[in-house]
C-alpha cells in the first residue's frame, strides 16, 4: 500500500517541487538585490553599508516556508477570509500586497497576541487572525527593506504562491493514505524544503527527510521502550497493544495512561516535525 501510495504521488511531486524551488530561487535574487551588502571593502579595510545580516539563500527558504505554512492554516481554516480573503487583498493593493499585506500580516499580527497589537493593525486585521509562537513569523534584521513585486503572489500566475495555493489540493492529514495520494500534505513540504540544499551541503548537515514507515518504526521502538521503563509492563506486550490486541488489565491500562499523560518528546533536530507526527500517531494507537 505505501509502495502504492508514493507511485501515485509522483506525478505531483515533478508539477509541485519545480514550481516551489523557481520560486525559491527567483526570491534570493530579489532578496540579494533589495537588500543592502553587509559590508564593502575600500582599501583593506571594511566599511559598513547596511544593517542587513541575512543570508539570501536562508531568507529564501523563510519566505517559502512562511508562504506554505499559510496555506496549511488555510486548509485548516485558522486563517479568517482564507485564500480568497488573500486574493481580494491582492486585487485591492496590486503591487503593494507583499509590503502592506503580507509584512503586516506575518510581523505585526501572526507573530504578536491579539493584546499586544496595535489598534491599527487590529482594524484592519480581525483579532481572529491567530497568534502562532514557534518563530516562523518573528523577523530578522533588515526584512522589512525587502522588496517583491507582484508576479511572487499573482492569482492569474500559476507560478506564484497564490497560483500554487489555488493550483494544487492540499491536506493536513499526510497519513491519509491512497486517497489522498494526489493532494499536497506536509510531507511534501517537508521534502520541497529539505531538497533546496545542495547535496553536499545536506551530506555535511545531515539534511535528510525522513520517510513516513522509518518515522513510524522509529517512534514505536523508542515509545514502547519507555513505556515499559516506567509501567513494568513488557514490551512484548505492549506492542500487541498498539496492534488492538487486549493483552492489559484495567490497573495496567490506568498505568500506561497516567505513563502516557507525562511522557515528553525532544526532536532536537525537528525539521519539518516528520518524527513528532509519528510520534503523536504513535500515542493515539496506544
């Protein structure tokens, strides 16, 4: 069935990675060309230009994770008018969307909580609009002088962002199964942001995205140890219960429940949270 399931995704993933690593690579173009060098030399000696410290190839890759990272929250339909309230923004700002939608929208109302926004930014963005703490929206210095025009967002473009958001299906769920082998869910996501890097860079990083079966295998071995660790209840035993098994008494289950209850995961090297999903899976079955 997985074998099944990653034949049938083909097709998608040669139509939606070109169109993510275009994107990405036409954005540090215009990232390296809007913002200010870090320093020029004369002489020997350095004098700096600008405030600027970003990497253009890492701030391409934060734009589009940003960008995707929306349109999950729209399918999730956490982010209020969704992709047409995105489109009417569009149609109303034209050229400005990038500075006086999408700036705002990320810095001034995402990465902010509803108390702490400005009252002008809360007329124009509802307190609806959700407050998401995991840094994706925190800025880095200098990105506000960035500047994108509008072809990166075009509805009319299917190249753009919103032309990807409106050309492509996508779920949340990326362990639905074959049916849903032809949407985009967070494991293509995943994948598109892990394939930027060159393959020697992601051999020195160790960059490599980690499938749905070792993901899983993974956090069942080092799930099911602990839990015995801490019940006393063999791990033999404990994987037949995952599999619907009823091999535990009514004090065995309130045990591993109250196991369950405080067990704490560290993914130190998260990426797109492949492992922490499996991870969840993982406790849901138990």
């Amino acid at each position: 069935d997985q074998l099944e399931t990653e034949l049938k995704r083909k097709p998608l993933d040669q139509r939606f990675f070109p169109k993510l690593k275009n994107l990405r690579q036409r954005l540090e173009r215009a990232v390296a060309a809007t913002v200010p060098a870090k320093a020029v030399f004369k002489k020997g000696k350095a004098t700096r230009t600008g405030t600027a410290t970003m990497d253009p190839f890492r701030e391409s890759v934060r734009i589009v994770g940003r960008m995707m990272f929306l349109r999950f929250l729209i399918e999730k339909q956490s982010l209020p008018g969704g992709l047409q309230g995105l489109v009417d923004a569009y149609a109303r700002l034209g050229e400005n969307f990038y500075a006086e939608h999408m700036l705002p929208l990320w810095f001034d109302v995402l990465n902010r909580p509803v108390e702490s926004r400005s009252q002008d930014i809360r007329h124009v963005f509802t307190d609806d609009y959700p407050y998401l703490n995991g840094g994706l929206f925190t800025p880095v210095a200098g990105e506000r002088s960035i500047q994108l025009d509008r072809s990166f967002f075009d509805p009319h473009n299917p190249d753009s962002f919103l032309g990807i958001y409106s050309g492509f299906e996508f779920t949340l769920n990326e362990y639905a199964g074959s049916d849903e082998a032809l949407k985009i869910d967070p494991s293509f996501f995943g994948k598109a942001l892990e394939s930027f890097n060159s393959k020697p860079k992601k051999k020195k990083q160790g960059v490599h995205y980690t499938p749905k079966p070792i993901a899983i295998a993974l956090a069942a071995e080092a799930i099911l140890a602990r839990l015995s660790h801490l019940t006393g209840i063999p791990r033999e035993q404990l994987t037949r219960l995952v599999k619907g098994e009823k091999v535990i008494n009514g004090q065995q289950a309130r045990t591993v429940q109250h196991a369950l209850d405080g067990l704490r995961i560290l993914d130190p090297a998260v990426g797109s949270g492949v492992l922490l999903w499996a991870c969840l899976e993982v406790m849901l079955a138990i």
